[in-house]
C-alpha cells in the first residue's frame, strides 16, 4: 500500500515554522524516538509534524496499537560532498536488534514528508511493492507531499539526485517500542 498526498500541510504556521528552522533539518541521520501525545506535549517542531500527521490529519484508517514514533531527517545531494547523492534501497527496521539477533523487528508503518522551498532534480522514492525483481513504484519529491508506505515490508531507496540537495524526514509508527530504545541506541525524547 502506497498513499500519496499533495499539499499536505494545510497550516500557514506550521509551514512557515519548518521552513525557517534551521535546525529542523541538522543531524540528518540522527535516529529520534517519541512516546506519542498520549504521553506528553510535543517538545520540538518534528514532534509538532508527526502529532499533526499522526493525530490530528490522518489521512487513513489505522486500527493498530502503537507505542511511539522513530523519527530522523535525510539529506541527498548533488553538489554537497558531506552527503550521498541518493540512499541504498533497504528496508526500515531496528538494525541494532537485526546485529545482535539476526532477527528483524520493525514498524507497523511509516511517511516521508517532504517540505517546501527546495530546489532539487532525481532524487525519487523508488517502492518495490512487488519485489525487487519487478519495476519500482516511482514517486516523485513534491514540496509539501506525504507519502504513507510500510517500509519495514518493502524494499525501498532514493535515485541519485542529478542537482541541488533534496531534504525529507521519515516517521515510523512502532507498535512496541523498539529494542534500539530500550538498550540507548536510538535518542529518546
């Protein structure tokens, strides 16, 4: 299942704020885990997007109990050394516990949103819904889109991105909280 939603964001003051934050957007890479509304006020503005997501804009049904929310942010870039130009096709899971285990233990479901005022070209959501010997779904990175996928159950990667820098964050729904958070591996806030 692939959901795929345009101008998503719907609140001025929400787009604004994650626009003209800096820091929204530092320590791409940087694993995050929250507990949800349910236990507490969001502490920072990616917090705020997940509850608006999540709570508050949920575009589907989802009937599932859930723990917490995995949060971090990913940089593509063409002209920017410090980045790769795109991400391997993988699948989302707690990598810490499939090294320690050899067993795969992942979320229940997950977005990529894409924000406005970026300047980019490539850089597509490649899906492999029916395997990797078939072709992709393709999605393109529009500002202001949400895609909804489960990437714990499908192969999925970023084509090389030809010029600019693309920038995204990724949000995976948990139904128990994931073993990365239980043993420090993963940042609780």
């Amino acid at each position: 299942m692939i959901a795929v939603f345009d101008d998503f964001i719907q609140d001025e003051q929400l787009l604004n704020d994650i626009v003209n934050d800096s820091s929204f957007f530092s320590n791409p890479g940087i694993y995050k885990y929250w507990n949800g509304w349910w236990n507490g006020e969001p502490k920072n503005l990616q917090q705020k997007l997940i509850q608006y997501i999540w709570r508050d804009n949920m575009p589907l049904l989802l009937q599932e109990q859930v723990h917490g929310f995995e949060y971090w942010t990913g940089t593509q870039s063409a002209e920017d050394p410090n980045y790769y130009n795109h991400l391997e096709l993988h699948y989302d899971d707690d990598v810490n516990y499939r090294k320690q285990t050899g067993e795969r233990m992942f979320p229940i479901m997950g977005c990529a949103y894409y924000p406005p005022n970026l300047t980019f070209t490539g850089g597509d959501l490649h899906i492999y819904t029916e395997g990797e010997e078939n072709s992709p779904e393709i999605i393109k990175t529009l500002p202001n889109r949400l895609v909804i996928f489960n990437p714990g159950h499908v192969v999925h990667g970023v084509s090389e991105v030809t010029s600019g820098t693309r920038k995204a964050i990724a949000i995976n729904m948990w139904g128990d909280e994931p073993w990365s958070v239980q043993n420090g591996f993963i940042i609780q806030e």
